[in-house]
C-alpha cells in the first residue's frame, strides 16, 4: 500500500471476506513502508497477536507498526483488550473493521460494500487520562482518505514534547497463574501463591496481576484449560505483563501451548528458582552446581519448545526473569552436546564434594565440634549467623538471599570454639535437580554434629515450612541428628497458641531474635549440653 494509507478498500474487504468466510478474527501487522509483515487467525471473538520484535521503545516514538483486524460480528467497536494492545505496544494505529454481509451501514451513507462494512480505529495520545483517541464509526472510504503520513507526524510531534528524554521501561512485568484442585485446602493456594510472588520479587520482577483457576486436575494440555488460557491471554494485555509465572512445574508441550495462546514468555515455577539460583550463585562451586541443575531441568525442553527457550542466554547475561542460561548452553547446542556439558559438571560436583570431605576430616582433625544451620528460605540463617560471629554476610528480605555455604567460628566458652556453616535454604517444591546439584554443599548437614533448625515463628505457614525442611532433610538421611530449634523472629509474633504449637512439635525449641540479638545466652547453654551429651537426640516422630 501507499506510505500515507492506512489502508485500501481493495484489501480491507479481502480481509472482511476471508474472516466471514471462516467466522474467525483475522488480523495483519502492517509496518510504515505499507509491507504486510505478519498476519494472526484467532477465533469468532478473539485473538492472540504475535510478538512484534525490533520496534521502537520510547515514550516520544510509536513503534512503527500498524493492526488492522476484524470482528466478525459486524460491530466494530474497538475493546478493553484492543485498547490495552494498542498502548502497550505503542503501536501506529488499531483498526478494527465491522464484517457484515451487505454491508448495512456503508449503504447507509451512500458507499456500496461487499463485507467490509464498519471501521473504528484508536490512535495513542500524549494525555495520561484520555490514553487514546477514538474515531466514530467510520466507512472505508473515509479511513482510506486519511493521510496516515500527516497522523503519524503530529502524534509523534506532540509525544516528543512530553517525553523529550529516552525513556525504556525493560522490567518484567509478570502475571501469576496458579491451580486450585480438589486436593488442595484455601489456606495452601493462598500461602503458595503468596510464596510464589515472594520468589518473583526476589527475581526483580513487578507482580501485575493474578489468577487462580479451579480444575478438579491439570489439563493435560494447557495445564489451566484451553478457556482460561485465552482469559489470561486477554488479562495479561490489560494489566501490560510481559511474561506469565505458573505455580507449578510444568511438562513441556503445556508450557508450550499456554505460550502459544497467552502470547507471551511462561515460566514454571521451578525454573522461576533455578533463575534466583542463577543471580544468587557467587562462587564457584553455586555456579557449577546451578548450571548442573538448569541443563537437567532444560534438557527434556529443548526439542518443540516454544518462547521459553528463546530467551535463555549466558550465565552473566543480563535483563529480566529466566534471561540467565545456563552458561555455554545455547538452542543451537545439539542434545549429545548438552549430555557432555551434564557429565562434565557432574565431574566437577563430585571433586567438590570430594574437597569438602577433606575440608571435613581437617576439622575433624582439629578436634573441633561442627554444627550445621537449616531452614526454611527468609527465615533470619544468614542473620542469625551474623549475630553469632559478628560476620557481614548477605542478609535480606528476600527468598535465596544467600546461597553459597559460608562456616564461621564461635566461641561457647573458654575452652570451647564450634564452627557454624550456613547452608542453603529449603521451599517448598524444591527442584529435585537442584537438591541434586547442591547435595555436595547439603552433605555439610550429613556431618555436622548437631543441627540447629530455624524457623520464622511469625509466619502463618510456620507448622508447614516446618515439614518441608524434614521432608528434605529426610531425603537426605540426615534427621537422625542431635536438633536444636530456634524459633526465630519472636518480636514480631502476634499469636502467642501458633508459637505454643511450634514449641510442642519442635525438638529442643529456643525463643530468639535474630535481629535483636534475644535469647542468645540460652542457645549457648544448649548447644553446649547438646555437644556434651553422648544421646543422640532426634525429631520428635510427629514430625
């Protein structure tokens, strides 16, 4: 088409004939040169567009593309989800074309058409109120008198003086989706999905939206159902999320077919962690053993994925949430080469594990006692540590703030020096790869002579946080250990019968503050009887 048309008679009833042959919205991505670029077939109400790639993102600049679609119901009334797409995308112009046989209104006013009947277009503003600007319903001859090339000047004249500054807003912006079976209680899907926006925070992304979608069991399929897909396609546009996070861990062929209807990135929850992972490794060792546990992940997925892998990229690469691949690995890397990375890892796990058993007999030798500190994720280890020793190791509020093991020594009393290691914390629905992968650095646990058990008393799902980290402790035979239970962040508990629960199921329970520096003196007095006494202390069997 010419530069200065939006679009022509000629095409436009191409257009309309076709979808009201089919009964189907179709739509053409049309760029300025007036070159159809792509085209996208949905059903008789909606329709998923593809990814535009390569346009312009600045707020003083619309982004070069235009959409023209159809709506086979003859009314050509633009929606919330055509408006929304219109924005988020920035693009030139939406257009949408009413398709009706005989073509009533044309006749209306004096034009003779076939099916193309009505249009309505929208064009962006620079006004943060009135977002966009609608037309009237609108006969194709006058859309097709507009000049475009004019339009387009003036719109992007007057966006150039409200944003004369560069302005690229590259954040994840994600939605989260979760399941609600049959087999699952209120206050677990609340607590599961509060987790899992705890996990995308931790990532770097901004939470938008959610959805929690009841099936007596995952479809097979789609995971949440064909239907709801396409809801969460039309929602996602709305509230301008860029990438979809499920609450659960997915088979391949669903993460593909929910990104082929949503039309944007989806990520399950596991690798939402392996992710975390991957930003939080520091040494080493946590590279190495990430790497491991993302190519085993990934492996499975690498033939007939969809969007999911088209974003994986070197272990330093930078932007948003699962942008951070595992390394070398790239898609063009073939299976028996992905298979040699695993096993050369696997290698490399097994020399660690190998320098920390002999790390282990020198302290042995040392004659010095060993105590390992578990817990569930965010519960104060790391803080906890550095009360005890007066160290400066990361500690935030966030899940994974640290995960690389770090050991300090702490004096007990005159003659009695203990060194404390902080391992990695636990969540629920931990990657079995990862546990895997991080099973030479969890083996400090194996060997420790005691293990001190923290837990964040405030929290709601306290009791529950508590079973998972003897679930995981269990895979690892390592809950026959003498226990000491701290049950951290009592000056923030509210529900005094909850901590009386802790205290009854917990295995030598201690009340503490982390952070206050509370209740130390009493921890010291029991470590040091438990380091004393030859009886093995274990778990109580409630738990």
């Amino acid at each position: 088409m010419a530069k200065n048309c939006i679009i022509t008679v000629e095409l436009a009833e191409t257009l309309a004939e076709i979808s009201y042959e089919i009964n189907k919205e179709v739509a053409l991505i049309i760029n300025r040169k007036g070159q159809i670029i792509d085209i996208a077939v949905g059903d008789a109400e909606k329709i998923i567009l593809p990814e535009f790639k390569n346009v312009r993102e600045s707020k003083s600049r619309l982004c070069g593309l235009r959409c023209i679609h159809t709506h086979p119901n003859g009314n050509p009334e633009l929606s919330k989800a055509d408006l929304t797409t219109l924005e988020k995308n920035r693009l030139d112009v939406m257009v949408a074309i009413g398709v009706s046989k005989g073509a009533a209104f044309s006749r209306s006013k004096g034009i003779t058409a076939k099916y193309a009947d009505s249009v309505q277009m929208a064009f962006l503003t620079s006004d943060h109120v009135n977002k966009w600007e609608i037309s009237e319903k609108l006969t194709l001859h006058e859309v097709e008198d507009i000049d475009f090339e004019d339009k387009i000047f003036d719109i992007e004249s007057d966006l150039a003086q409200k944003f004369s500054v560069l302005e690229v807003d590259d954040k994840e912006k994600a939605m989260l989706i979760s399941l609600y079976t049959k087999d699952k209680s209120d206050f677990e899907v609340i607590d599961s999905v509060a987790e899992l926006k705890e996990l995308a925070y931790t990532a770097g992304a901004e939470v938008v939206g959610n959805i929690v979608q009841k099936r007596s069991m995952p479809d097979s399929s789609s995971y949440i159902g064909s239907g709801k897909a396409y809801e969460a396609a039309v929602t996602a546009r709305e509230s301008g999320a860029n990438l979809i996070i499920i609450d659960a861990e997915l088979m391949p062929r669903q993460q593909k077919t929910l990104e082929e209807i949503i039309g944007i990135k989806v990520i399950d929850r596991t690798e939402l962690i392996l992710d975390i992972f991957a930003q939080r490794a520091r040494s080493k060792e946590g590279k190495l053993q990430v790497e491991l546990a993302q190519l085993k992940y990934l492996f499975p997925k690498l033939i007939g994925a969809g969007l999911s892998l088209s974003r994986q990229g070197g272990a330093g690469s930078s932007g948003g949430i699962a942008t951070r691949g595992p390394g070398e690995t790239k898609l063009e890397i073939d299976r028996r080469r992905i298979r040699d990375r695993i096993n050369m890892l696997e290698k490399e796990v097994e020399k660690i594990k190998e320098q920390r058993a002999y790390q282990r007999r020198q302290r042995e030798n040392n004659l010095l006692p060993t105590a390992a500190i578990v817990g569930y994720t965010n519960v104060g280890k790391s803080t906890l540590l550095n009360a005890l020793t007066n160290s400066d190791i990361l500690a935030e509020d966030k899940l994974f703030a640290t995960l690389d093991p770090t050991t300090r020594k702490v004096r007990l009393k005159e003659d009695l020096n203990v060194l404390l290691t902080d391992t990695v914390g636990f969540i629920q629905n931990l990657p079995t790869d990862l546990i895997a992968a991080f099973r030479a650095t969890l083996e400090e646990t194996l060997t420790a002579d005691v293990v001190i058990h923290v837990v964040d008393g405030s929290h709601p799902a306290c009791l529950d946080h508590i079973d998972t980290v003897y679930k995981i402790l269990g895979d690892l035979e390592a809950v026959q250990k003498p226990f000491i239970t701290l049950i951290n962040k009592i000056d923030l508990v509210e529900n005094k019968e909850s901590l009386n629960e802790i205290i009854e199921k917990c295995p030598n329970p201690i009340l503490i503050s982390a952070k206050e520096r509370k209740g130390f003196s009493k921890f010291y007095e029991k470590l040091d009887e438990t380091l004393s006494s030859t009886q093995q202390l274990q778990p109580s069997s409630n738990l």
